[in-house]
C-alpha cells in the first residue's frame, strides 16, 4: 500500500549505511514518513505535545493554578453555556482546563522521557552484559529478568508508589528501573542474534578487534529496535503516570498533571463531565500518536519489515 | 516431558521466593517500615512501640526468615486495619476480582476473536478496518478513562446499567467492558495478523487443491494453528487483569481484591498490602505454569521438541 512505488533496488538496506551523509539519512527517512500517513499522523502528534510541555508558559492563555470561583464549572465552548475565553471550560475551582491540559504535557513528557532513558540505559547494561558472558550469567541474569516481567506489573508499581510517596523524581524512578527488564531482554535477545551473525564472523575473521565491533557492528544494530521499544514504553509510562495520578500516587496534586485532573473530575462526573472527559482525551491523543508513531518506526527502522510491507 | 514439567515447576518455586523477597524488601526500602506504617501524627513513642510489637528491631535476616515460615503456612500477619488476618482478607474478595476478570475475558473473546478472523480472511473490508481500528482504540484508551465515560454515558444519562456496587447482573457489565476493551483489541490484532499469515501457507493451499470444503479448512486447518498463539495471550492477560483491575475496581466500587488493595494503601496497611502482593503474584505465576503445560500438550510441535 504505501510502499509499492519505492523502487527498493537502489536503496541501501540501513540507515546507518556508511555511504550516506546524515543530510542523507534524513532526507531519506522523510521521504519514507511521507509515503505512510499514519506515520505522519504520529509524528505530527507527539511533536505537538512536546511543544505544549517546552512552551507551555507561552501557549497556555491561563495560569494553570489561578483560581476563579464565580466561573467555576463553566463548560466547554461547545456545550451550553461555553464561551471562548476558556476553550475547555474550567473545572470545579474556575481554573482554565485547556491551561491545565497543557502544562501537564509537562509531567507525561518528564516522567515519559527520563523515565525511558534510566529505563534503556540500565537495560542496555544489563542486557549486553548477559548476552556478551552468555552461560551462567546469562541464565541467572535472565532468570531474574523473567521473574519480574513475570509480575502482575501494575500492582508491584502501586505498591512502590505508595512506599516511597507522592514525588515527581520518585515517579521517574520508579517507571525507569521498573521498565528496565524488557529493555534488558531485547538488547540481550538483539546481542546473542548480531553475534552469530555473517557479518560480525568475517568481521571477527578479518581481525577486528572487539570494541571495533561494538561500536560498528552491534550497537548500529541494536538502536532500531531500541529507539521502537522506546517509543513504545514511553507511550506506556504516559498512560501508567496518569494511573498512578488518578490513585493519587504520582505527583503531588498541587501539580497540574493529567492523571491528578482525572482524579479530581471524578467527584463531578454528573454535573460537570468535562473535568474528567478533557484530561482523557490528552492522554489518548497522546498515546494513540506515540503508536502509530512506534509502529511506523518498527517498519522503518527494520530493513526486513520495510520491503515485506505491503 | 516429565522433566520438562518438573523443571517448570522448580523454576515456579524459584520464582516465588523471589517474590517473598521483593515484597519483603519493598516495604522496607525507605528504611522505617515502623514510620511507614504508623499514621503521620503517631508520636516517636508510639512508633517506638509499634516497632518492637512488629519486630521491626530484629535482625533483618531473622525477619526474612520469620516471613517466609508464615507465607508457607498462609500466614501473612494481621491486617492492621481490621486487626484480623490478612490472606482471609484477600481470599474473602476472590470471587468479585475473577468473577469481573472472567466476564472481561469472555467479552473480550467473543468480539476480538471472530472480528480478528474475519478481518483475517477479507483484508481490506469493513469488518477488516473495524478490527484494526478497535485493535487501535484498545491500545490508545486508558481503561480508568473509559471507565468515567461509560459511567456518565450509560449509568448517568441513559440509566441503563448502575455506576457502582455489584448487586445484580447488569452490574458486572460496565467494569467488564472497561476492563476488557484493551484485550479485545490486542486479541483482535493478534487473530488478524495469524490468520493472514496462516492462511497463505502451503498446507492451506494443499487443502484447497484437495477439494476440501472452505469450512473444514477454515476449522481445521486455520483456527487450530491460529489458536495456539491465542491461548498465552489469553492466560497473560487474565493474569493482568486479576493484578490489573484496580482502577477498574476503585472506580465501580466493585468489592474485590484492587478495590481493597487501594483502600489498604489509604490506610497504610502494609502488611494487607504485602498479603494482596504475594497472592496475586502466586496467582500469576500458577496460572503461567498451566499456560506453558497447556501449550505442549496443545501443540505437537512443542510436544516432540522438548521430549
């Protein structure tokens, strides 16, 4: 469908190939995201909520904490009673919904991204160290690893959050070591597949030495699936925060953050829905464009999933 | 076979002791489980005191091991807020948590199932968009939303099921539903891409040169290979859904185990806590001891691997 006029035969297979500039690279991976719209929809998406969470103090009309009780519960612009001057209506201390939206773009994309990156970065060690040793590490590494995939996931992060308490580091920390394991079992799925590979062989066989190899050979390999995986957790810490903030075990609620403002529209989900219904919405715009941006990614990113797509 | 089976099950033991540990420690990572437990406003004497009835002040070594001896007989401490045992506590909400589970399971399966493989065998149709596009939605829609949507839709505007308890039959519906969608999404997803994959492969085409008549092809020879996959899914997710329900819960005020696992947290009783912890994770891993026991006999290939 959306790849059937790219004639393959004078594309390099990787991205990474050594004959192409960066200028290259990205000329290259923009012409492909042109050709698969979905992909362009994702993009699109996540680049907007992370201009509402770099920006929010210039883009956001209100101050996200000012109250104004006599236009309390004014509901959106579309619903009776709405006017422009607060697009999203206001919740249930006259603060500006749309304001609120957008600053707590701020929290999903901190908790998201560094959560990500603590979660990679402890994974890639991991992960490579089992793959690399191999034998008895490596089985008792994963055996671990395993055991915790293995958890009813949810409940052990609930559990952590209410031990440790209502912070926006403790958070972080939380998503970035919980996560780490599957981050740990696809480098080490990825190391073990790249080392009995043909190339890294000849490479071997040529007298390359082992950082040569690392640098060349596995870790150019080893991003792709990474960076689709990231995209992917990322998307999921967004959506396991907001959880946490609706238990009232993420950041402290005096953070406008779209869990904490699901929590407080639940109590007026008769008489005022939109409280509740516009933090939603956040979410699942953001999560639904941080998948299609992810699956774009798997297709792109993987040379052998790039020419079987159909 | 035999040993593989044995294997698998010293491997689950394995995995409960490491379980005991984490919610052992986890408790204790912040370093005062006394302080942790006790309200803000309990004065350093009370603390004092509820350390040494605790036996906080042990050694932590003998605490572990004191811990361990009480789980291998169900004994999980008391509960401190209603100063009764806890796996009781747990056990007394069982069947609301799988009664809620097992309706989200069944409705996520008899709509994720048939749309997946009839989008399977027409792609490009209607109802071919239509599971990739639930597939879609139950990915994107956090089920806590859902849930506050279904409720102010269908409880509060329509009147047509009630917005909490779980008093009558139309009660289970909504929380079901709520709990359900993202798996019959990832169910109808998974249908889809097997049937697709399975249905260009050559034993399908022999059966069709053979003459066989499509519905046989489709029972025999698709649905059977389409179905193997489908069943760890199935057992991963209801796992998921008996540790994951506890928005779902929380909201309807379905009296179950993630209803009480939030209301512990609010009362901080951890030792409640540790107890819900233990039992859901011994759950999980039984019900993935099964799943792996059902894969080999379901699956000869699996069967004569691993002889």
């Amino acid at each position: 469908m959306a790849f059937d006029n790219l004639n393959f035969s004078h594309e390099p297979d990787s991205l990474l190939d050594k004959e192409r500039t960066w200028g290259d690279r990205v000329r290259y991976l923009a012409r492909l995201l042109w050709r698969d719209r979905s992909g362009v929809i994702g993009v699109v998406i996540f680049l907007s909520v992370v201009a509402a969470a770099l920006f929010a103090p210039w883009i956001a009309p209100y101050d996200p904490l000012a109250q104004d009780l006599r236009n309390s519960k004014q509901p959106p612009v579309w619903q009776e009673g709405g006017a422009w001057d607060h697009p999203l209506g206001t919740d249930n201390l006259g603060r500006d919904i749309l304001s609120r939206i957008i600053y707590g773009a701020r929290v999903s994309i901190t908790v998201g991204f560094f959560g990500v990156i603590i979660a990679a970065s402890l994974g890639m060690i991991i992960g490579s160290i089992a793959g690399y040793l191999g034998g008895r590490v490596d089985s008792v590494v994963m055996g671990f690893i395993n055991l915790l995939l293995s958890l009813p996931y949810l409940l052990f992060v609930v559990f952590i959050a209410a031990v440790l308490g209502r912070s926006l580091l403790n958070v972080i920390l939380i998503f970035g070591v919980t996560d780490s394991p599957i981050f740990a079992r696809v480098t080490r799925g990825e190391v073990l597949r790249i080392r009995r590979s043909g190339y890294v062989e000849s490479a071997i066989c040529a007298g390359a030495r082992w950082p040569y190899i690392i640098v060349d050979h596995i870790l150019p390999n080893l991003i792709g699936p990474l960076i689709t995986l990231a995209t992917f957790e990322m998307s999921a810490m967004i959506f396991y925060e907001a959880g946490l903030g609706f238990l009232g075990l993420s950041v402290p609620p005096s953070i406008p953050s779209w869990g904490n403002m699901l929590a407080a529209g639940r109590k007026y989900l008769t008489s005022a829905t939109w409280i509740a219904t516009m933090p939603g919405l956040a979410i699942m715009y953001t999560s639904l464009g941080m998948n299609l941006l992810g699956d774009w990614l798997r297709d792109v990113l993987d040379p052998r999933l790039r020419r079987s797509r159909r | 076979m035999q040993r593989y089976f044995l294997s698998r099950i010293l491997q689950s033991i394995l995995l409960l002791f490491g379980v005991l540990f984490l919610v052992f420690f986890m408790v204790r990572i912040t370093g005062d489980p006394a302080a942790l437990m006790m309200p803000r406003t309990a004065s350093p004497e009370q603390i004092e005191a509820f350390r040494e009835a605790m036996g906080f002040n042990r050694p932590l070594i003998v605490q572990f091991v004191d811990f361990v001896r009480g789980v291998m007989v169900g004994d999980f401490g008391n509960s401190l807020h209603f100063k009764t045992p806890a796996l009781p506590l747990v056990l007394e909400r069982l069947p609301a948590t799988l009664q809620l589970a097992t309706a989200a399971m069944l409705m996520a399966m008899l709509v994720g199932i048939p749309l997946g493989l009839i989008g399977g065998l027409n792609p490009g149709s209607i109802m071919d968009s239509l599971a990739r596009g639930l597939a879609l939605l139950g990915q994107s829609v956090p089920n806590f939303w859902l849930a506050l949507i279904l409720i102010s839709f269908f409880a509060v505007k329509l009147g047509w099921f009630p917005s909490f308890g779980r008093d009558e039959w139309k009660s289970v519906v909504l929380p079901a539903f709520a709990l359900g969608l993202s798996t019959m999404g990832q169910l109808a997803r998974l249908t889809r891409s097997s049937t697709l994959e399975i249905r260009s492969e050559d034993f399908v085409r022999t059966a069709y040169s053979k003459g066989l008549h499509p519905r046989t092809i489709y029972a025999k020879h698709i649905f059977r290979n389409v179905a193997i996959p489908l069943v760890s899914v199935i057992a991963v997710q209801f796992g998921y859904m008996l540790g994951g329900s506890i928005y779902i819960e929380f909201i309807f005020s379905w009296p179950g185990i993630g209803q009480l696992l939030q209301q512990a947290i609010g009362w901080r009783d951890f030792p409640l806590v540790q107890a819900i912890a233990v039992f859901t994770s011994l759950a999980v891993l039984a019900l993935n001891l099964l799943t792996d026991v059902a894969y080999v006999l379901i699956d000869p290939r699996i069967r004569y691997g691993i002889r």
